[in-house]
C-alpha cells in the first residue's frame, strides 16, 4: 500500500540527510512539515466522523449512548489536539535546527555575505 512506499521514501530521505545531500535534507524538510500538517488535518476527520455518527438515526432508548458519544467525542478531540500541537512544536523545532546556517553549509548552501 501506500504505507509502504511512504516510508520507503522517508527512508531514503533520512539516508540521504546523513550523507549530507542536499536532496535528503530538502525531503526530510518537507516529510516534517506535511507530517505535522497532517496531524491538524486528523482532526478535521475525526471531528467530521463524530458529526456523522450523530446524524444518523437515534434509538429512543439511546440517550446514555449519546451522552457516551459526546463525553468520548471531546477526549478524542482534545486528545488529536494535543497530539498535533505537540508533534507540530517538535517538527518545528527540527526544520528549525536544519535550516541554521552551519547545518545549511553541511549540505552545500552557503550563507551569502551582506
């Protein structure tokens, strides 16, 4: 499936980042950002998943299930919330350290003088 060649990819970026290529480096940047990026669009699934459960056709004697669903719904919010805010600080706070001008030089980009 998918999975699979996505870290075979993630793979070869990070191979590539260790042997200092500038390719490997600009892979790995962009895995990163569209991992965490993807943590955020979680949410939005999880929260239109929880939407679409509550729409469909109650049960008269389901009042507990709904109030269940709704207790169980803003954990698995809060929880997806934390999650992205957290792997988003720590992606963050890699590409950061990757895009100082010393780590930059390792790969072949050299800071311009002023």
């Amino acid at each position: 499936g998918s999975t699979g060649v996505e870290m075979e990819a993630l793979t070869a970026v990070s191979v590539g980042l260790l042997r200092r290529r500038a390719w490997g480096w600009g892979g790995f940047v962009a895995f990163l950002v569209l991992g965490a990026a993807a943590n955020f669009g979680v949410i939005a699934v999880i929260d239109a998943l929880f939407a679409w459960i509550d729409h469909l056709p109650k049960a008269p004697d389901a009042a507990s299930l709904a109030a269940e669903l709704a207790a169980l719904r803003r954990l698995s919010l809060a929880l997806a919330w934390a999650t992205a805010v957290a792997i988003g600080a720590l992606h963050a706070l890699i590409v950061w350290q990757l895009c100082r001008p010393h780590v930059r030089a390792e790969f072949g980009w050299v800071q311009r003088s002023r």
